[in-house]
C-alpha cells in the first residue's frame, strides 16, 4: 500500500534528523540526538493531545529539524544571543519542513498553518501553538530535566523551571504533574511552582 502524503512527510523528516551526528544515548543505544527528540515529540503529543491534527504532529515531529546546522555559539552568549539563535533556529525550521510538505504536494494554506504552528505564532491564542509548546516543554522535563539539573546550579534550575512553568497551559501543567521526576527533580519543581 502506498504510504499517504503524512507518513511520507514524516519519513522525510526522520530522514533528515538522522543525519545528525550528535548522538544520545538511551539504555546503552545511541541515536540521532534530533531523531530521538522528534519521536519522543510525537510519542509525547499523542499522549498529552491524542486528537492531534495533522498539521500538528508535523509540526512537533519537526520542530528541531536539522537544528545542528546552526550552533549556539555563532551568537552571542548572552541573553539576546540566545534569543536571537533561537528566532533564527525556528525560522529554519519552518521553511525546511515547508520545503518537505511541498514536496510531497500539500497545499499552501496546510504548509502555512504547519509553519506557523512551527513559529508558534500567537501562542496561548492559537491552540495548536499552545499545544506544541506544552508539549516541548513535557518532553524536556520527562527526558531531559534531570540531566540538566545536574549540570547546573539549584536557583538557576528554578529560574528555567519557572519560565517553563508560565508557557504551560492548565492541561500543561496537570500533565507535567504526573511526570515521576527523581527526588531532587521533584523537589526543584515543587520550589519552582510554589
């Protein structure tokens, strides 16, 4: 049977995210750091979101598409340098994953909407942009929050706890309170939020 429009979409974007050389091990296995990411963005979406629209599980499966091409340090190491990395990374994003849906013949009006969901225009208006950030930041504190903890000291864990804290829904956040953090992780997360 021959795949449809989506499932080639999405094989076009693992395509292109296991070319990542960074990799990240999980249980003695190393993968495609941005590969891995994708899957565990859209394992996590249908979990949090399971009605989620098309548009939408493209959007979270590309939502770090080839974000090695453009590391941190070419900006300045700042705040602004951040920000701005950042704004540059989802610009790139969205026009590689519209590259992809044309491709594959979607129409414009679905490749805007991916990309704007990608842009995460209107966040907290759009609730596909809320749903896609909820979800980024349910990936980070399931996978990755512990192991960022440990690299870094408690006031700034509670200060990224925080903003991440705001940019959640209430669905948000009454997912992330079901996540089994570790004993410090939990700790940090209730000083957080309280």
């Amino acid at each position: 049977m021959k795949p449809t429009r989506f499932e080639t979409a999405i094989a076009l974007i693992d395509k292109k995210n296991s070319e990542d050389e960074n990799t990240y091990q999980v249980a003695e296995l190393e993968y495609p750091k941005e590969l891995l990411y994708s899957q565990r963005m859209t394992r996590k979406l249908l979990r949090f979101e399971p009605n989620a629209s098309k548009a939408l599980q493209i959007a979270a499966r590309a939502q770090h598409i080839c974000r090695w091409k453009i590391q941190r340090n070419e900006y300045p190491m700042d705040r602004v340098g951040y920000l701005k990395w950042r704004e540059t990374l989802k610009k790139m994003h969205a026009v590689i994953t519209g590259e992809i849906l044309q491709q594959v013949d979607f129409d414009v009006q679905f490749i805007d909407r991916v990309q704007k969901i990608i842009l995460k225009k209107l966040i907290k208006k759009n609730e596909e942009s809320q749903t896609l950030e909820d979800t980024i930041c349910l990936v980070f504190l399931d996978y990755y929050f512990d192991e960022f903890a440990a690299k870094h000291a408690d006031e700034k864990v509670i200060d990224i706890l925080q903003k991440t804290w705001v940019k959640m829904s209430k669905k948000g956040h009454e997912a992330a309170l079901r996540i089994t953090f570790s004993e410090k992780g939990l700790a940090l997360v209730k000083q957080a939020i309280s």
